[in-house]
C-alpha cells in the first residue's frame, strides 16, 4: 500500500472508529457513514477523499479495516471503535488458543488486571501468530501472549468475530493469559 493510501487509511480509521465529529461527520448506531457526505466534509476539512481513493483503500488494506453495505452508499470501520456501535456481530466459539501483540513495556499491566478493551469496545485477538506480532510491534518491542480462548468460551466469556477475521472480546482475566519468558 503506498503512503497515500496508508495516510488516507489512517484517516478513515480516525474518523470511522474515534472522532467522526472533528469534521463534522455522523454515524448512525451501527457505525455506518454516508460516502457522499464523508467526502464532502473530509474535503472541506482538508483531506482530499476521492470515491475512487476511498474504493482504493477499502478494496487494498491488508487488513481489511472498512466494509461497504451492500449498494455502496455507507462505509464503517469494521472493528477498533472507541465510540459506541453496534456491529450486530453473533456470538461465536472461538479456537482454542488466540494471541494478543502488545509491547514489553505493558506486560506488568496485563499480568496484573487481564486484557482490558480500554478506550475501545473488544479486546481484539488474533488466529495467526504474525499478526499480533504485527500488532505489538506498533507500540514498542512486541510480545506476543496467548489466550485460551476456547476455556474462556466454555466458561461463559463471548466472543465475536469481525467481517476481517479478527476475534473480539470485552475482557480476557489473568487466568486465561500464557506469557512468554520474559521479565517485564
């Protein structure tokens, strides 16, 4: 992805998941934006948004972080929200070990209270290895922990999976948390 896509990505993120008001945008409860009004306001605001670009971002980020509903007029974030929407995900059991990519400097933290959402709805986990690592390596020097997913299931905590494959989750408790060796 070039670095305009990715500054483009960056902002779709910002605006989809966290601040739709810093350009005036509104989602509705499931966190669907209307593509013509996006582009108005980012345009006014400064970021030039093209309905070519934004197919561009959507169709190559590796993450697959957007979805478009099916007639093309809307656009959301399919997961990461600090703003409160409703995703209509369905519960779902999960594999029996997912991974968590976060730093070295946070694990004391998450030895000490779990995995928390914090600003955000889930916690978000994921099947592959590399991806988490990928994860963690945003915030610092990685590490990547496994969660027994599967037990946490069995004893009641859901879990979703978002249209990108990504697994999601309110919290994850200590006990269900496997660090690797490493002093923190």
């Amino acid at each position: 992805m070039s670095r305009y896509l990715q500054t483009t990505s960056k902002f779709l993120s910002y605006v989809l998941r966290h601040k739709p008001d810093t350009i005036g945008l509104t989602l509705d409860s499931e966190g669907w934006a209307d593509i013509t009004q996006l582009i108005r306001l980012a345009n006014g605001h400064g970021t030039k948004l093209t309905m070519k670009l934004l197919l561009e971002v959507v169709s190559t980020c590796d993450k697959q972080r957007f979805a478009l509903n099916p007639d093309g007029t809307k656009i959301r974030a399919n997961q990461g929200h600090s703003l409160q929407v409703n995703l209509n995900l369905q519960q779902q059991t999960p594999p029996q070990i997912l991974f968590h990519g976060t730093a070295l400097r946070f694990v004391s933290s998450i030895r000490a209270q779990g995995l928390v959402a914090g600003s955000r709805q889930y916690v978000h986990l994921s099947v592959e290895k590399s991806t988490a690592i990928q994860v963690g390596r945003r915030y610092g020097e990685p590490i990547l922990i496994e969660v027994e997913a599967l037990a946490m299931s069995l004893n009641g905590h859901e879990f979703f999976k978002s249209v990108n494959g990504i697994w999601l989750t309110r919290t994850v408790p200590t006990i269900y948390l496997r660090f690797p060796d490493v002093k923190s």
